[in-house]
C-alpha cells in the first residue's frame, strides 16, 4: 500500500518525503469465527455486520452486503410473503457457507497470539509468497479472492503453488495455526468442493422440481431454495470470473 500509495492519492509522489508521519491508527473490527449468525429472534433479521457473513479479511460487511443483497432481498421477500417469520425460518437465509468459514484460517495465519513468539517476517512472507502466486495465476484467481470470494479453484490452485515455490516454509505455517486448527480448516474446503458439486449438478434439476412439484408447501419450497442459493454463495459460484483475454503474438494477432 505505501509502495502504490500515489496512485491512490495522486497528490502525493513520493510518501517518504510528502508525507510528515506523526502517528499509525490501528482499528479494531469485530468478527465473528461461528458465522453466519442465527437469529435470536423471531421476525428480527441481521444482515451486514449484524449478520456475520462479512470475512474476517475484509475489516468490514459493505462489500459482503452488497454481494449478498440479490439474493437476501429475495429471500425476505419469501419470508413476508408466506409468513416464514419464525427464527429457525429466518436462519435458512444466513445458513453455512463453507468458503466463508475457510477463510477464518487465512485469519489466524496472520494473526498474533498474546504471549505468541513469531518470526518478524512470518506474515510478511506468507502474504507476499501468496499474492505473488495469485497475481501470476491472473486475474480469475486473484480477483475474487480481493473481493471477499474464496473459490475451490482458485484456492486450491494457489496453495499448491504456494508448496511447490516455498516448500520449507509449510512446516512454519502449519505450526503456528496448529494441527485442530488445520483439520477444522480442511473440513471447510472438503465441503466447498461438496457444495460445487452441489451447485453445479443437482442445483439446475431441483429448481424445476421446487418450482413445481413444492408449490403448494411453501415452506419447504422455501427452505430449499435457501439451501440451493447456500450451495452457489458457500462455494463462491455467484462470482462472475473476468473473461479470459485471448493471447496476442508480436504481429498482433489472437491465439
């Protein structure tokens, strides 16, 4: 961020001598490792920071919000329209998501226990050594990962270069998450890549069906459709990748 800061503040062209640096502000944003919230209440629903669905990486819920509004405002338009009020109804809207839960891993990884002995370049090495990989990986992969959205794909893509590039620095990280820490975190990714299947197999036939064949139970029409959009939003399908920009040759034409 100091590095690129004048493309943000293009008043500035050199930090090191525009800027006179009387103090660093550090803030403090909650979040919350057993998110989604559930509801406490019945006809009370969170949403934002109140509901817990912002990751831990991103210091706040706006971007989270504004991802997840299409399908919140449908599903509160359900709720009111069968009167699904009920706080177990209500907790069908903010259900699981598995990518969501992964991150808390990323999280602790770049956090400091009080009383923790860490190297001084731990998290700046495991930072640089991963968006490093991610940038090179292209624009599919590192995208949604700035915007808040983890990917199997992307995920998996990264950490396995992360290996192969930097092979003894494994060993560092999986000591300083700890082992429970590490199993809980693999459980979240094997239900990513269980909500992908999900997703993209069984989504599209039981549309139909909940359409039709549950049109006259609305609740269960209801907890359905909340359970299929869990599946798209826990396994970060609702993010549209960029195109892939085809490659140009030195005489300007596409591969």
């Amino acid at each position: 961020y100091w590095k690129i800061l004048p493309e943000y503040q293009p008043s500035i062209s050199d930090p090191e001598t525009d800027l006179d640096v009387h103090r660093v502000l550090f803030a403090y944003f909650p979040t919350y490792k057993d998110s989604p919230l559930k509801p406490q209440w019945s006809r009370v629903l969170g949403v934002g920071d109140a509901s817990g669905i912002q990751s831990p990486l991103s210091f706040g819920g706006f971007g989270a919000l504004t991802r997840h509004l299409d399908r919140i405002t449908g599903a509160v338009s359900d709720a009111l329209e069968n009167s699904l009020l009920h706080k177990d109804d209500l907790a069908e809207i903010n259900a699981y998501t598995p990518n969501l839960s992964a991150t808390w891993m990323f999280q602790k990884a770049m956090s400091v226990g009080i009383g923790q002995s860490v190297d001084s370049k731990f998290i700046n090495r495991l930072l640089a050594n991963n968006f490093d990989i991610m940038d090179n990986m292209g624009p599919r992969t590192i995208k949604p990962f700035l915007q808040d959205v983890v990917r199997v794909d992307g995920l998996l893509g990264s950490l396995s270069r992360s290996f192969i590039s930097d092979p003894t620095f494994t060993p560092s990280i999986i000591a300083h998450v700890g082992i429970p820490r590490l199993v809980e975190w693999i459980g979240h990714v094997s239900m990513m890549i269980l909500y992908t299947v999900l997703h993209a197999a069984v989504s599209p036939v039981l549309e139909t069906v909940v359409e039709t064949v549950l049109d006259e139970d609305p609740r269960a029409q209801f907890q359905w459709k909340r359970r299929m959009e869990a599946w798209k939003f826990g396994s970060g399908s609702d993010y549209l990748l960029p195109a892939v920009e085809p490659a140009v040759d030195n005489d300007g034409k596409e591969s």
